[in-house]
C-alpha cells in the first residue's frame, strides 16, 4: 500500500513548516521539514569549511550527511543542532546551496525515503514538483511579504534574539526571488495545488483548510 503524502510548499515565513506539523500531529502521519536538510547542509558546509558555492563539495557533503532526526531535535553529527539551522545567516546558505543541482539531486532519495505509512506531511518549496510529484494533496501555501517579514521579526524578538524588520523584509524579497529563478525546481505554483494565502488567517485556519481539503480528495478518491 502506497502512503499518502501532502506536500505544502512555499516562500520562505509563510507558515508552513508550523501548518505542516500540525497537519500531521491530526493525522498521526509522519512529518518531513524538507527546508531542514538544506539548513543542515549550509550549517555543515559552514562548519567545514565548505563554500557555499563549491557545488561538488556540497554535493559530495550531502550524499552522506550525517544527520537524525529523534526526539523531536534535528541532529548533525550526534549534536542537537535545532536551535542552529534557525538562524537568519543559516537561512540564507540553504536558499543558497538548495539553488544548486548536484546538491538537490543529492537529497532527492533521502527525502523520498521519509515516505512511510500511514501517510506523510511534508513542507517545502519542490514537495509536490519534484520530490512527491504524485502526492495526495498539493497546497502552496502562502502570505504578502510584508506579512512574512513581520512573523520573522516576532519569532525572533520572542526568543531574545536582536531582529530588524526592513532588512528581514529585504531578505525575504531576495529569497523569494532567488528561489523563483532558479534553474532546477523553482519555487511555483503547481497547476494542482491548491493556493491558500494565510495573510489573514490564523494558525488553526489555515491547518483546518489543509484538512478539508486532505478530506475532501479522500472522500472523492483522487
């Protein structure tokens, strides 16, 4: 029997990775950030001292990358290295070397491999284009940039850490844009996702909608 898989993608802030969990936490499915492979890989590059445009390198760093995720911590190298990839700086490298690619083919099988019954919720920016082109439900999930950069400069500020808005904003709208150019997997919009703008929804909105619509394709048999 082959596990169902909803793939949420999206720019960087929108809120996916937190709808994506929530969605699976509902279901009892498995839950893959697929964004953490690539902060993992920039935070590993970094570490050893491989650029973050050294292409065979970082391909090279990524079929083997030693990571775990337990205990609801991402590890690297036997270190808990959760707090680490949430960095703004760390952010940046993985948009960086997630636009290479060697390095996506790389981490296209190890993503795949988190696909196990009873089903899979996943968050990225190629989910549903690439990685799980047949996957149950596709949502690209989304907010105004102003939005993003807002929710960016609260998570920040709420965990102590020094955070300013325009920059953040201006990250943002580099990302977006960088993500969207890029040759192999471009961020987009698939022809069957479903779109679901969350400027003005709340957390439970927005994982109450993915729902709906998981039931709804269920229901229908698609």
């Amino acid at each position: 029997m082959t596990a169902p898989v909803i793939a949420i993608d999206g720019p960087s802030a929108s809120g996916k990775g937190t709808v994506a969990a929530l969605v699976a936490a509902r279901l009892g499915f498995h839950y893959l950030d697929s964004g953490s492979l690539y902060r993992l890989l920039a935070l590993f590059a970094q570490r050893h001292n491989i650029a973050w445009d050294d292409e065979p390198g970082l391909a090279a760093a990524a079929a083997g990358l030693p990571v775990e995720f337990a205990d609801g911590a991402v590890w690297l190298e036997s270190n808990d290295a959760s707090a680490a990839i949430r960095s703004e700086e760390i952010g940046i490298g993985a948009s960086k070397v997630g636009a290479l690619p060697a390095v996506r083919a790389a981490l296209l099988q190890r993503q795949r491999d988190f696909c196990q019954l009873p089903g899979l919720v996943t968050d990225g920016r190629d989910m549903g284009s690439v990685v799980f082109p047949a996957a149950a439900l596709k949502v690209f999930l989304t907010a105004s940039a102003e939005e993003r950069a807002d929710r960016r400069y609260k998570q920040l500020i709420g965990k102590g850490d020094s955070a300013n808005l325009p920059r953040i904003l201006q990250d943002i709208i580099d990302r977006d844009a960088r993500d969207a150019a890029r040759a192999v997997a471009p961020l987009r919009q698939e022809p069957d996702a479903f779109l679901l703008d969350t400027t003005e929804l709340t957390i439970d909105q927005a994982v109450a909608q993915v729902l709906r619509w998981f039931e709804e394709r269920q229901v229908s048999g698609l």
